[in-house]
C-alpha cells in the first residue's frame, strides 16, 4: 500500500498548442483508499490515470507514490499494477501462464510464482479455470484473469482504467461488488476510472469528478449526491438526473418566490431565503431531485407547493415508476411508487419538497443553497 499525490499536475499533448488536457490536478490519496475518476468522455480522467502509470508524460506539477516523486520514473519501477478496459490477454497462454507472466519476467523464483497464482486463483474464484485458455472464459472470468495479473504483483497501488466497459449489465453488477470485496480483502490503494456514475457511488470512498479537464468536485458519494458544488456535478451524480427549471426570485414583503413559466410559484424555504435574497428580480435556476418530488398525498408532502403537469412518458422499474412530467417548456422527472397509475396525457399535481431544493447562478453555474 502507498499513499499517490498529484500537485498541480497538467497535461498538454502536442500540437494542441495551449489546451490542456488535465489542467492543475491536485488530489492526495490516503494509503488503502478507493479512490473513483468519474466525468464524461474527453474530461482528463484516463489520461490522469495513465500519468500516474507513467504511460504518459507530465506537462507539470509532481506525481509521488508514497514518499518518491515519480516523474522520471518508468512505469516498470513504480510499484503499480494496471487493469484495462480490453482484457490483454495473451490466447495461447493458460490462465495460469497470462498470470504468471510478469512474474517470470521479474525473474521470481518458480515456487513463488505458484504461491501468488494460488492465492489470487483463490481470491477470485479462478482455481479450476488454471489450465483453460482465454478463448475458453467467459467475458467475466476474463475480466478476473486480467485483476489476477495484477493482483500476483502486490502492488502499492492498482489502477482501473473502465475495466467493466465491456461487460453486459449483469456482470458490469456482478464484478463491481467483487472489485470492492477485493479492495476490502486487499486493504490496497486503488483508483479506478468510470465514466458510469453508478459504478463510481457505489464503489468509491472519494469520487473525483472531472469536466474539461478540471476537478470539479472531491467528496464521498452521498456529500456529492447531497452537496454539489456546481450544476455540472449535480446533473452528473444521481440517476434519474436532478431536474432544473430556470425561473426568477420573485420579492414580496417577507416572501421569496421562484417563479418560472407553466404555472410554476414555488415559495422559497426559510432556510434559504438568506442566500437567495440578494438573487431577487433576478434570473436563477432551481433543482430538484426526482424522489423529491411526489404526491401531495405522500408522506412528507403535506404542506408542500403544488404545481399541475401534464404526463408524458411512464417508465415502470418495477419497484418504483419514473414519471416525465410536462410543466411549461420544461420536462420534469419524478420517481413515485410502483404502485401508484398514471396514463400519458393524464393532467396531475405533483408536490416539491422545498427544502430539499437547490438553486444555481444562472452565468457561473455553481450552487447558491
């Protein structure tokens, strides 16, 4: 296990002239953590990773894994061990033999060689599938081959570039819950690289959201789900994503009142008014959590505001139903009880539970409440 620290690093590839591809990372990774890269496609989060490996170059700043800076470093010396998306599996070598690979090839005595291969087989529930080649494994199993071969370096720190991009939906489950098992078992320093937002809340212990290159937000899973820091993030973390109507603070004596087109007067909580006083007259944009939006007739909804909407797509997920609901040009998510019936067309009041709201400048995007 080891710490990994990146201070200001950057990445610039050539003939981009300026344009950063990773731009002032700074990131210290406790020893035994789980650490998730999660942003869209493009936003710096594998090219990081690959910096960290040493497969690519640092424009600037330092990258040390505990107490060695490692910029000059290659990545054989680092004492890291990389999982990839494609399996990079050799097909004419044996389970065993893809494993024990880069062990022979670090000139590790033969019995060590087997002790590791054993123990990891073991770990991973790979101990009759020894002597089969690739071709034989499932897209699973190869996947566990290719986490064995890392896991027989004992490495101080793994890293995961989309290792589970190339599974189907019920294995990409499957083989999340064995990687956390694993980590558990291990104890070991891991970051690891999504671009499903799912896989980084239900895996990791920090989340490191990534836009543009930029780090927009550190935190565990639910302080990101609870907290975001800017409408990017807010919109990335959750699924059903938050909904956002653009709307106006509206002053009246005491009162504050988000108000925006198709009906909708919301009254600002009191908790809020504070930070949402200064926005009066002004444009803002409100957001909301599908489950935070629901029945008037739902607990916790009674002295709600109310607003009416028209249904336009039911999605049914079996133990809860998502609803898109119509409320002037804006489309609105909401997830309700599986067992409640709505038809498309039909016009209905939905409630919004206030205190749960978040409100975003509308130029600069980051949260206000």
């Amino acid at each position: 296990m080891a710490t990994v620290t990146l201070t200001g690093v950057d990445k610039v590839y050539p003939g981009t002239g300026s344009e950063k591809a990773v731009d002032n990372f700074n990131l210290d990774i406790k020893e035994g953590e789980f650490i998730v890269l999660v942003g869209p496609s493009g936003c710096g989060k594998s090219t990081t990773l690959r910096m960290v490996a040493g497969l690519e170059e640092i424009t600037a700043g330092t990258i040390k894994i505990g107490d060695r800076v490692v910029n000059d470093v290659p990545p054989k010396d680092r004492d890291i061990a990389m999982v990839f998306q494609n399996y990079a599996l050799y097909p004419h070598m044996t389970v065993r033999d893809n494993m024990a690979f880069g062990l022979k090839l670090r000139k590790f005595p033969k019995k060590e060689i087997n002790v590791r291969i054993e123990e990891a087989a073991k770990i991973l529930g790979l101990e009759d599938y020894l002597e089969r080649r690739p071709k034989a494994l499932s897209g699973g199993q190869r996947q566990r081959v290719a986490v064995g071969r890392a896991i027989v370096r004992k490495p101080a720190v793994f890293l995961f570039d989309e290792p589970l991009s190339n599974l189907d939906a019920k294995l990409r489950v499957q083989m999340r819950v064995e990687i956390s098992q694993l980590h558990s078992q291990l104890g070991s320093t891991m970051i690891y690289v999504t671009h499903d937002q799912i896989e980084a809340m239900t895996m990791g212990e920090r989340i490191v959201v990534m836009k543009d290159g930029f780090v927009q937000q550190v935190d565990d899973p639910i302080t990101l789900y609870d907290n975001p820091v800017n409408k990017f993030v807010a919109s990335f973390i959750g699924t059903p994503p938050m909904n956002f109507i653009e709307g106006e603070i509206v002053a009246k004596d005491d009162t504050l009142t988000f108000v925006a087109e198709g009906g909708v007067n919301l009254p600002v909580y009191d908790e809020h008014k504070v930070a949402l006083k200064p926005y009066a007259g002004k444009k803002i944009t409100l957001g909301i959590r599908p489950e935070d939006i629901g029945s008037p007739d739902a607990v916790g909804y009674e002295s709600s505001p109310v607003m009416t909407s028209k249904v336009k797509v039911i999605e049914p997920m079996g133990a809860e139903t998502i609803l898109y609901l119509g409320v002037g040009s804006s489309s609105i998510i909401s997830r309700v009880d599986a067992h409640l019936r709505f038809t498309v067309g039909d016009e209905i009041e939905f409630a919004v539970m206030m205190k749960k709201t978040h409100f975003f400048d509308i130029d600069t995007e980051d949260v206000i409440i």
